[in-house]
C-alpha cells in the first residue's frame, strides 16, 4: 500500500545549536497559538512509528520550518534554522520525512542565496512561507525569490513547491487570505507550484474558486476546522464543493502535527504527542451527511480520501518542473 503523506508537520525547539530559536516574543506568540515547543524530531519519529503500526501502512511526512526572525528575532541565523531541518529529517534512516526551508522572501538577496543553498546543498525539497508575519505574496518585491524558484526547478530538473500558512493567523491574518495568490500563480503558471494551508479558513469559497482556476494551485486540509474541535461536517462540505469543482487531484492531507495534538487522548499518556494515527483514522470517518446529500454535494469516497492521504502530494513532489 502506498505511504500516506502528511504535508504539514513542525519540529519544535526553543533551541537551535545552543543558541536561541524561541525568543520571548516568539514564545508567547507560539504559546498563545497552544504550539507546544517540546516536539523535536525524536518525538515525531516516535508518532511516525505509532501511526504506522496503527494503520498497517507507511507514513511519510513534509517537515515545515517556521523563519519568523524578521518578526520576532531569533538567536540562531537563519541558515542554522535551515541545517537544523535538515539534519532533523537525516535522523529518519527509512527515508520517511521530506525537510522544508523556512525562509521569508523579504531577506532579498539573503532570502535567494539561502533557497540554493537549502535545495542544493541540504537536500531540502520545498519553502514554507508565512505571510502574517508581516508581507503580501503578491508583493513584486518579493518576486525574485519566486523566480528563482523557477531557475533551480529547470536546473536541477525537479519540483520546489511553495507552502504558504493561509487563512486566520493570531497576527497578520490580512496578509494571508487566498486572493493574494492569484497574482502569483497566473504570474508563475505553469511552472511554480503553490501550497496553500489550512485551506484557506475562513476564505475557504475563496480558496476553492482559486484553485478551479489556476491548475498551480493546491492546498492543504490541516487545522481546517479544529480550532472549534473535531467538525467532520465541515470538512465533508469543503469536500463536497471540491469535488463539484473538480479540483479533488489538487487537496492535500496535512495534520499540523504537534499542533492540537490535545484533541485526541493518546492510548499512552507518556506520549501525548503520538496522534498521527487519529488525524487519519478522524479523516477516513469523514461522509456526506444527508442534509448536504439533498443540497446536491456528492458522496467523498474511498478514492477520493485515497488521493488526498497519498497520491495526490507523492505526485506533486515527485512530478517534473
């Protein structure tokens, strides 16, 4: 059976080769968000391995770097926060885990050589961007980053996909609503492959009509709805709207693992981190409802829930630029 993937998990560290990661200002930010900072790579190796006894299949994981220094600081630099995800995703001998720079395009030219020497050098495959931290992606200042992007795709023949934090933030939520990638994917189309996260919430029609729109576009469904705890209804509407639209082949499972891991009672209060497993097990119970039936939203079957666990993100970071 084909590994699931899970395109949206962290590594949490207050510390980064000794020196400061979680700055006070990045502490509360983080904390006020429930984000434990305890969760280094150790952790999710263990919830990897959980989730993978549990469901009788591979679990494999996109591992995200959050570059929030131009917000609040950071003791370590920026390229010790890269090598760290690096070195971070290497403790994996099987090969599980897929590491994401973080960096913010607003560094300039520091933010252009940091991409190469993270894809070519670090074998890091992909960015993760977050524009409540104070940037618009449709920024034209932010735009040699993205063509560079593009150059490294055509040189080193393979795919950098581009995962932006979209939707509500605790600060910045202007910054990150769905409409601001339009700009971006018609400008970088067919090349530049976007990510958008947590399916945009609350903007998620936003989100939908943009991806129908640009075939660039894909977006995640962590923490779509679980701000307000588990809404399987929610999800299955999202779906059901996505599948009208026929954008089904363009949805990717992510669970925001450490993140509301206090949702689920872990079988071994030892490890209350490993929930892997639930976030998938809550997907899979995810149906129609029959007051969303007699509106017309079609069935989410185990096809469609197949695609978005597996195929649809293995296709994506494993298709040609």
């Amino acid at each position: 059976m084909e590994p699931i993937v899970d395109a949206h998990v962290h590594v949490w560290t207050k510390k980064i080769h000794g020196k400061e990661y979680m700055t006070d200002k990045a502490r509360v930010f983080y904390e006020y968000l429930s984000y434990p900072l305890d969760a280094p790579v150790d952790t999710l190796l263990e919830a990897v391995d959980k989730a993978e006894a549990k469901l009788g299949r591979p679990y494999h994981a996109w591992v995200l770097t959050v570059d929030h220094g131009m917000r609040f600081g950071m003791g370590a630099t920026l390229s010790e926060l890269n090598d760290h995800t690096a070195e971070s995703v290497a403790k994996d001998a099987k090969g599980r885990l897929i590491g994401f720079a973080g960096i913010d395009p607003r560094r300039g030219e520091e933010a252009v050589v940091e991409l190469e020497r993270c894809v070519v050098e670090k074998g890091l495959r992909g960015v993760k961007l977050y524009p409540p931290f104070g940037f618009y992606p449709n920024d034209a200042k932010v735009y040699p980053f993205y063509e560079k992007v593009v150059q490294l795709q055509k040189q080193l023949e393979i795919t950098i996909p581009l995962l932006f934090h979209q939707g509500v933030a605790a600060v910045g939520s202007e910054y990150a609503r769905p409409i601001y990638l339009d700009d971006v994917a018609t400008s970088f189309a067919p090349d530049l492959k976007l990510v958008a996260a947590h399916a945009g919430v609350p903007w998620i029609d936003e989100m939908l009509w943009l991806t129908a729109v640009h075939p660039n576009l894909y977006f995640d469904i962590s923490c779509v709805a679980d701000l307000m705890g588990l809404w399987p209804e929610y999800y299955a509407e999202l779906l059901g709207k996505a599948k009208r639209a026929g954008i089904m082949d363009r949805i990717i499972f992510g669970s925001d693992w450490p993140c509301l891991y206090f949702l689920f009672k872990p079988d071994d209060p030892q490890n209350k981190f490993s929930v892997l497993h639930n976030w998938v097990q809550e997907f899979k119970r995810i149906s129609t409802p029959p007051p969303l039936k007699q509106l017309g939203y079609p069935e989410i079957t185990e096809e469609d829930k197949e695609k978005i666990l597996s195929e649809n993100a293995a296709k994506l970071i494993s298709s040609p630029p």
